[in-house]
C-alpha cells in the first residue's frame, strides 16, 4: 500500500500546499491593490476583491496541477497524452484570465464614466468584453498551434455574406457606437424625437436605444432611427431649464399691480421650491389681448427638465391664491354678443 501511494504522495501535497496557497492568497496579494483603489477609484475595491476570491485561488490550483503532473507517474504518459493535459491546463487559464480583466474592465470604465458624468451603456460594455475576450481567443489559438490566418481568410470570404444578411444589425450597431461617441445624447437625458417619443434615456445598446416616458414606460427605438431623427436633447447645452406659465386676468385688472404680485409669487416659488434656482429673477411679459383676458407668461426657471413639474404645481396654487386676496379676477373664457335692434 504504501509502495503504491509513494509516488503520489509529492505531488499530492504539492496540490494541496497550492490550493491553500490560493485560499490565502487574495488577502495578501490584494491588500496593496485595495488600499490603492480605495482612494483613487473606491468602486475597484470590491471589484478586484471579487474577482481575487473567485479567480486567484483557480489559478492556484491549476499551478499545483501542473506542478504535480510533473512529478507524478502520469509523466511517464505518451508525449501526446501529456500535451494534451498542458493544453486544456491552458485554456482553462486563459478563460479565467479573461473573464476575471473583463469584469474588471467593465467595472473600471462604469467608475470612470460615472466620475465624468458621461454615463455608460451595455453597447459600450459589451465592446469592452468582446475586445478582452477576442483577445483571450487569439491567445488560446496560438498556444495551441493553430493559425488564424485560415481563419481570417474565411472570415473575409464570408464577411460579405454575413453582411448582407445582418444589414440592419450592423446598421444599428454603428449607429449606437455613432450615438456614444458623438455624445449629444447620453444616458440621462431627456430627448424629444420628431415622430413624437419623448422620454428619459435609460440605455444605448447594440440594437436599440431605451428610453422611459413619463408614465414610467420603456420606448425602444432602433439606433438607426435615433441617428436619423430630429432629436431635441432638453438637458443640453446644459440641464437648466426654463418653465413658461401662462395666465390672464380681466380686462379691468390693474396690470402694474398684476405684474408686481405675480413677480412676488414667483420669486417665492424660486427661493422655496425644491428644484427651482433660487438666484433666479423670474420674467413676466405681456403677450395678447386675448378674447375674454389679458394674457400674459411669466418665466420660471428650474435645474433640469423634470423640476418644471413642481415649480409650476406650486406658482399655479400660490398665484391662485394671492390674486384672491388681492381681487384680481382671473376670468372664465366668455364672449360678448351685441344683438341688433330689430326694426
């Protein structure tokens, strides 16, 4: 029994001594890492943590397998058998590197984003996998002896046959790259489309744009048709955003006195409102003599599209309000018929 188990005993302490290697090596190998990230980019650190513990240990055990592979009786396997093991050995490796800098990159390039405000979209993870993972496959190709140069080559063969029949997911997967990297639409705007959508930006993928309505409803638009449509982005050039209210009063109101009271109401609305900008001077101009009141607008001004809602809900109730304390008739809609007198 022991004769037998002699020549398995190095290399199974050797697999062992690797994989408790791995079970302790994140701690001390992603400590300095840790430390690093936690000030420069604090959302890496858990990141690289997770990857560590789920990926750190593998490879561990994979060097303990190959470690003990050489000093096992196995070694005395045909030269092919051998080969084959390292092989797959390899592969495994490289599979697990890739995935592990994938999320990583991911990670790292949402933080950056965000950090920029310029948002991220699924499109622009999704690149960032296929690139570390083409990379990956391009690695496991060569360390297998394979040439991709056939493989290149039927790929430009049958590169215009894939074309044709992916026409329109090609088309709006450049149009989503065109839509990211022109960055007049990003992730959060709120975007006015000629056909009539309008709504939120929630995401910017290989096919489709999503936006989200005021109902709270998702709209997916074809990136070709984003690209093509007269877009109307309300948070640029920048999020601030100007509110009309429009209003009337009597013919017989006093319209020095209208103006200085809805100035003061408005001027309220912008010190008080959440979302309002207090700084802000509010404007009102007279507009038309309307068919039952003088009308006018008075101009508001918020920090982005979805403040307005607020701020007028509060100037409609304050007007009201006030211009009945101070009896200034806001006038129902009605027309004056003069009849003439019967002969």
């Amino acid at each position: 029994m022991l004769a037998w188990a002699g020549p398995w005993l190095k290399p199974i302490l050797i697999f062992l001594a690797a994989a408790i290697a791995g079970f302790l090596a994140p701690a001390v190998l992603l400590r300095p890492l840790a430390r690093f990230f936690e000030k420069v980019e604090p959302q890496m650190k858990e990141v690289l943590y997770a990857a560590g513990r789920r990926h750190i240990p593998f490879w561990f055990t994979l060097a303990g397998i190959v470690v003990g592979l050489r000093l096992s009786p196995l070694r005395g396997l045909h030269p092919l058998w051998i080969r084959h093991i390292d092989h797959l050995l390899m592969v495994l490796f490289v599979l697990s590197v890739s995935l592990a800098i994938a999320r990583i990159a991911v990670v790292w390039i949402h933080s950056v984003a965000t950090r920029l405000a310029l948002g991220t979209t699924t499109l622009l993870e999704n690149l960032t996998r296929l690139v570390i993972y083409g990379m990956g496959l391009l690695l496991i190709l060569a360390n297998l002896d394979i040439s991709i140069a056939p493989l290149l080559t039927a790929l430009g063969v049958g590169s215009l046959a894939v074309a044709l029949a992916l026409q329109d997911t090609l088309s709006n997967l450049f149009s989503g790259i065109y839509i990211i990297v022109n960055r007049q639409i990003r992730l959060g705007d709120y975007i006015k489309l000629d056909s009539g959508a309008e709504g939120f930006v929630r995401d910017i993928g290989w096919r489709s744009t999503t936006i989200c309505d005021r109902a709270d409803n998702f709209i997916l638009i074809p990136n070709t048709k984003i690209a093509q449509a007269v877009v109307t982005n309300l948070n640029l050039p920048r999020r601030e955003f100007s509110v009309p209210v429009r209003l009337g009063v009597s013919y017989a109101s006093d319209l020095s006195r209208v103006e200085r009271v809805a100035l003061e109401v408005a001027a309220g609305v912008q010190r008080e409102v959440p979302g309002a900008i207090p700084g802000f001077e509010p404007i009102l101009r007279y507009q038309a003599f309307g068919e039952s009141s003088v009308d006018f607008m008075i101009l508001l001004r918020v920090m982005a599209f979805e403040d307005q809602h607020l701020a007028t809900h509060e100037f409609i109730k304050r007007v009201h309000e006030r211009f009945g304390r101070e009896g200034i008739e806001i006038p129902f809609p009605q027309r004056v018929l003069h009849q003439a007198a019967a002969k």
